[in-house]
C-alpha cells in the first residue's frame, strides 16, 4: 500500500476510537470537520518535508565546486574509455576503422576523442574552411550514463528522425554563430577525415556547445556528416 494511503487508513482508525470514547456533547465538538483539517494539514507536512529534501539535495549539487565537476567528468570519461584501446592521430592520417576501433586522442589535453566508423573520401572530400557542413547526430550524456548503472538514454538528436531540423556548422570559421553554438569538438574530424565520414565522438564541456560549457558535462556523439548541396 503506497505511503499517503497508509498513513490516512491509521489516522482514520485512531479517529473512529476516539469518537467512541466521547460523550454526546463532546462529539458535537469534534467532529469531521476537525478530522478533515488536521488530515489536511498532515499532507501538507509531508509533502513540504519531501519538497525540504529534494531542495537540500539540489542546492548541495549547485554547491559543488568547479574542480569537484571537471573530477566527475574526467571519471566518467575514464570509465568509458578503459573499455577500448587509445592511440594518437597517426602521422599518415590513415585510421583503423570500425566498432572495434581505438579512441584516437586529438587534442593534447585529452578533451576530444575519436572512433571512425567509416572514413569517407579523404583525398578528393575534405572540407574546405568556411564551407558549410551538415550533420546528423546522437549524444550521451557520460556523467548520466556513469552514475546509473551503464544505462544509455539519448540526449538530444535528429539522427533517427529525418523529420527533424537538419544541423550544421561553417568548418574552421568561428566567426559565425552556428560554428560558435556547436562549439571546437564535433569540427575536428574533418581535419583528418572526409566530410562523408561517421565517427563515435566523446567531447568533453570545454569542447562542447557553447551554452552548457558551465554544467560541465561530456557527450559521447555518433555523427555523421554531409556536404552542402548547394
């Protein structure tokens, strides 16, 4: 039996008791109206303590430092990643390709990392500075997926659903704001792959969209890319 309904059904037979023991006068005086007003007032009580613990729990989450969330991120970060291989950016730009790929490290601190699962044409498609890039993608959140039990829940995306507004940046060229919004990570494949690539992506906050850089969270994306056809 759920908790409120519990807790009416032992106020609704302590009532019944005490009704029995009063004289005829007495129970004119307490009556169902002052039952009904201290069964009221109780519900608040209990719904104002849940409401105290949930606000507790979320100010402790706001009071957490800066340092405290770049450790959460790095851990969750670690914990993916220990399940594959890593490697640098190899000097011929030629990459291992598939599901059983490594993570190709490509940024010296560590913030983005990159598993081609398919190539795309190397020599005669690569993107060119300015030129407009659409995307498809599906990001994880890693903190999410760290702190419940391995569990992957879609955060954001248009890659299942073609109804959806499509996604794009200007490669390389921070002037504008499409660029600006999807922040430096989800660009840096195509400094080594074709623009008709598809990678698995984990980007961490400073590499990330520019509006959630301060809730410090790392995305794991499956992106695929696609030239302007205009």
């Amino acid at each position: 039996m759920p908790l409120v309904a519990t807790s009416m059904a032992r106020w609704t037979k302590r009532w019944k008791h005490s009704t029995r023991c009063l004289t005829t006068a007495d129970s004119k005086i307490f009556d169902k109206t002052f039952f009904t007003r201290d069964m009221n007032t109780k519900k608040i009580l209990f719904i104002l303590g849940i409401m105290a613990v949930t606000m507790s729990f979320v100010s402790c989450e706001k009071n957490r430092s800066y340092a405290e969330l770049l450790k959460d991120e790095r851990q969750a970060c670690n914990a993916f990643l220990c399940n594959f291989r890593l490697a640098e950016v190899p000097a011929d730009s030629v990459f291992e390709v598939g599901s059983d790929a490594p993570f190709y490290k490509l940024d010296a601190e560590g913030n983005v990392y990159m598993q081609v699962l398919k190539a795309g044409d190397r020599k005669n498609n690569k993107a060119r500075k300015s030129q407009t890039i659409y995307f498809r993608y599906t990001r994880y959140n890693l903190n999410t997926w760290y702190t419940e039990n391995r569990t992957w829940t879609p955060s954001g995306g248009n890659a299942d659903d073609m109804s959806m507004a499509t996604t794009s940046f200007q490669f390389d060229d921070y002037t504008r704001q499409s660029s600006i919004e999807w922040g430096t990570g989800i660009q840096m494949p195509l400094k080594y792959l074709g623009v008709d690539c598809e990678v698995n992506l984990i980007v961490k906050s400073q590499y990330g969209k520019s509006d959630e850089i301060s809730y410090v969270t790392p995305f794991l994306y499956h992106l695929r890319y696609f030239p302007s056809k205009v």
